[in-house]
C-alpha cells in the first residue's frame, strides 16, 4: 500500500492591509439588534482588546476563492521543489466556494453547505 507524503505546503497573504480605523463609520449593534451607543472609537478598541485582531488582510475586488487556492498551490509545488506535472493531486478545503464581490454582500455559506 502507497503512503502520502506531504512534501510541501504553501500558503498566499493578500497585500491589500485593513486596520480597525476602516470600521470608524460602521453602525455596531449588540446582541439584540440595538445600536451600541458608545463612541466607535470605543468599541473598536474593545474588540481588538478581546480578539487581538489589529488589521485585517483583504483580497482584490477582481480576486476569488480559486485564484488564492492556486496561488498557494503554486507556493506549496514551488516549497516541495517539484514539477507541477508530476502531481497526482491538490487537496483543497474551503467553506466559502466562489464568491464574487458584485455577487449577493448579504450572501454568507451557512457551515453545512
């Protein structure tokens, strides 16, 4: 019986950076639906007291799931050092799928899909 071997692993960073300051106009609610009356200022920096979250990365408006896959397919094969048409298989895990930012914003992949 044949073992898998992982020889390689890649992964891919967007470069478009968000920090808290970009939700400074965003309208934040508690968990019953109502309006946090507090300064934003203030509950940003709560949440990222709680999180540790700072910024955030983004990807391009043009990009999808499947092109940051293959990028990182590309770093894995690149990090393995092996020609790409030897490859029998690319595994790939995704909640998410293909969604385009002209799609449906108020579309979110319930975690059964």
């Amino acid at each position: 019986m044949p073992n898998t071997i992982i020889i390689g692993s890649g992964s891919y960073i967007p470069e478009r950076i968000i920090d808290n300051t970009h939700f400074s106009d965003v309208v934040f609610y508690d968990e019953n639906g109502k309006t946090i009356d507090k300064p934003n200022e203030e509950t940003i920096r709560k949440f990222a007291e709680i999180t540790e979250i700072e910024r955030r990365r983004y990807i391009n408006d043009n990009e999808n799931n499947s092109d940051i896959a293959t990028k990182a397919s590309e770093s894995a094969i690149q990090d393995a050092g092996i020609d790409q048409e030897t490859i029998d298989y690319i595994i790939c895990a995704s909640n998410f799928g293909e969604i385009n930012v002209d799609g449906i914003s108020s579309f979110m992949p319930s975690m059964s899909a």
